[in-house]
C-alpha cells in the first residue's frame, strides 16, 4: 500500500472506529443514522427498492400467531411490543409495515432456524439459548428497505425483500446471530469482519469471486481481505471498492481456502465458541484481582477482561493455552501496541492449528496471495 493511501486511510479509519465500535446492540457492521441502517445482506446488500415489496407465501407451513410482548429494551424496536410470533421469535416494526409482511419475515425466519438446527445438530436452547419463552427478536424497520442486521437478539431488516431474495438475507443474518450468542456477552465486535462475514455468507448464498476481483479488492483497499479486522476498516472498504457486490466474495474465498485444508463448518463454529472460553479465563483473572482488593474496574460483562498488558493484574498479561491475550484487536492500518494476540486471533489459530494455518499465514498481501489466492 502506498504511503499517501495508508495516510487518508488512517484518518478515515479512526474516525469511523470510535464512532462504530461505540454501538455493540447491531451486530453486522452497521452504521446507524437517522435515515438509514447499513448492514449485510446475503446475496448483495442494498437498500435502494423503493417501496415495500408484495409479501411472498413462503412456508405456508410454519404457523405465525398474533402475540403483544414488549421488545427488549435494547432492540431496535424499543417502547413497541410484537405484533406475531412463532415458535423461536416475536416479530415487532418501526414505522408502517404490513401485517402480511411481518408474518412472511416471521415464517422465513421460523424455518431458517428448524433447517439449522437440524443442519448443524444444534439444540435449541442448550447451544443457542432460545426457547419458547426465550424467543429471538425480529424487529422490521420500513425506513431500512433491503437492509439487514444480525444481532445477538435476533436481527433487523428492512420490508423490501421477498420470495428467494428474503430468504437468502434472512438465512445470512441469522448465521451473525448464533455467532453473537456463541461469543457471548462481549459481542461479535471480538471477531474480525471479515471472518463473520465469510462463515454467513458461506452459509447462506456462499458467493465468490475470481483472482481477478481479489486483485482489485487489494489494490483499490489497500488491505486483503483477511486484513479486514474490524467494522471501521469494513466502512473503509465499502467506500473504496468500485464494485460493493464483490466484498462477501471475497472474505468467503478464505475460508473456501480453509477447507481445501480440511477445515470445516463445524470448525468455524468452534472458533467463536472458543473467543467464548478465552474471555471466561480472562474474566477469572480479572475476578481474582477484585477479590485480591486490586485497584482494577468491577466487571462488566460486555466488556473484555482481557489485556495484554502486565500491569493491570497483579498476576500478569492475561494469558490462555499459553498465549498472551490482548483486550483490543488486530489493526495493520493503526497498529497494535497492546502485547499479545486477540481473542479472535487466539481462537482462530487454536482451532485452525490441526490444519497446519494459523492467521499470520493468511494475513498480509504476500501470505494471502500464496495460500489463500494460490489454492484458486
């Protein structure tokens, strides 16, 4: 990356991190404004139907019942209760949606959830947290049109998708979902962009793109797309790459490289379960120092425990498996002073180790061009 790209690039970046690391309620990278939220969207994200689209009768099957239970306060759908639910969700909006509509999203999402449960042999409440009582939430914003965010408590999305577009947009954002559960309470923001994104899109529409696109991706970003570690960086790559429809492709084709490994799905799923166990360790660290009467902050389980840094416990950097584990994440255009690796970076090698890949291997232009670009 040339000097003056990596100079107009910093300042964009940091800017745009204080403002988007701020906001752990959405999940899938958004920026929130008043007029519009920008998230993923499986199969091409985009915002710009105008008008609600007809609503669809997919799932004619999945029974969606009227219900009137109040969102939670952290939703989208804050001071609103629900309008339906079905088994696993309570559907709620912003704004003038439809009934018909909010019974279309309810279904779609409904049996999402059954494919996967069964897809990945999970039970419901056990791996997941979700029951009949414990339902995810829908929340449908008209202003939002073709968008969609997963969230630890469900997930956001605009009314102007149907039939197989709605489908594929709601299979994406549910995949954030269980990786935000998986997580645990310190949230997705713990993970690198580009890995989230991959393991949905994957999982959903599991686009790609051609040596070519990867070429342009680095060139026109500065960054491979291993490199997109974070939501701020993520902002930067969308206002950079000509084509926005090729971005999932490319973060999808490392993990297509993963698998020429022998990694699987089952595997991308373990590492943010695992990101789950390293905090529990840095979280008993962090208990020991209160109890020991250490001049350190009370926990806060939305935020890490974990720092790199020797001086904030009396026993040291935090540390798991015998790595040191940093509070703060990965950043090749901002640098990292903190000692030690990410949560993410932490679970990710450890996982991928029985594969012979750590995340060095794949990061930077050289690494990524002769793993993940070289396996094409």
């Amino acid at each position: 990356m040339s000097k003056p790209l990596a100079s107009i690039f910093l300042i964009d970046i940091l800017l745009i991190r204080e403002i988007m690391r701020s906001n752990t309620a959405v999940l899938c990278l958004c920026l929130l404004s008043s007029v519009q939220l920008y998230g993923c969207g499986g199969g091409g994200s985009g915002g710009n139907n105008s008008g609600t689209s007809a609503p669809g009768n997919l799932y004619p099957n999945i029974s969606v019942r009227t219900d009137n239970t109040a969102m939670n306060p952290a939703s989208h759908c804050y001071n609103t209760n629900s309008k339906f639910r079905t088994d696993h969700f309570i559907i709620g909006s912003k704004g003038s949606v439809s009934d018909a509509k909010m019974q279309e999203i309810a279904r779609v999402a409904q049996n999402t959830f059954e494919n996967d449960l069964a897809q990945f042999s999970w039970d419901a409440w056990s791996d997941l947290g979700v029951s009949y009582s414990k339902p995810l939430e829908v929340c449908v914003i008209a202003s939002e049109g073709a968008n969609g965010a997963g969230n630890e408590l469900g997930f956001v999305i605009g009314p102007d998708r149907s039939g197989s577009n709605l489908d594929k947009l709601v299979k994406h954002e549910l995949k954030h979902t269980y990786q935000a559960r998986f997580i645990g309470p310190t949230g997705l923001n713990d993970a690198h962009v580009w890995f989230a994104e991959a393991v949905a899109t994957f999982l959903s529409t599991n686009e790609t793109v051609n040596t070519a696109s990867l070429n342009t991706f680095i060139s026109q970003t500065g960054m491979t797309p291993t490199q997109v570690t974070h939501d701020g960086l993520q902002e930067g790559v969308m206002m950079r790459l000509s084509d926005k429809s090729t971005e999932y492709g490319a973060y999808n084709m490392a993990l297509r490289y993963l698998q020429t490994q022998g990694a699987s799905v089952q595997d991308f799923w373990e590492v943010f379960k695992t990101m789950k166990l390293i905090e529990k360790s840095c979280k008993t660290d962090h208990q020991k120092a209160i109890d020991n009467h250490e001049m350190v902050n009370p926990i806060d389980e939305k935020s890490t425990s974990c720092t790199g840094y020797a001086n904030v416990y009396s026993t040291g950097a935090t540390q798991w498996n015998g790595v040191i584990i940093s509070g703060s994440i990965e950043d090749h255009i901002a640098g990292k002073s903190e000692p030690g690796k990410s949560k993410f970076h932490a679970a990710f090698d450890y996982v991928m180790n029985a594969h012979s890949v750590t995340y060095d291997g794949i990061d930077d232009v050289a690494a990524f061009r002769s793993t993940v670009m070289n396996g094409m």
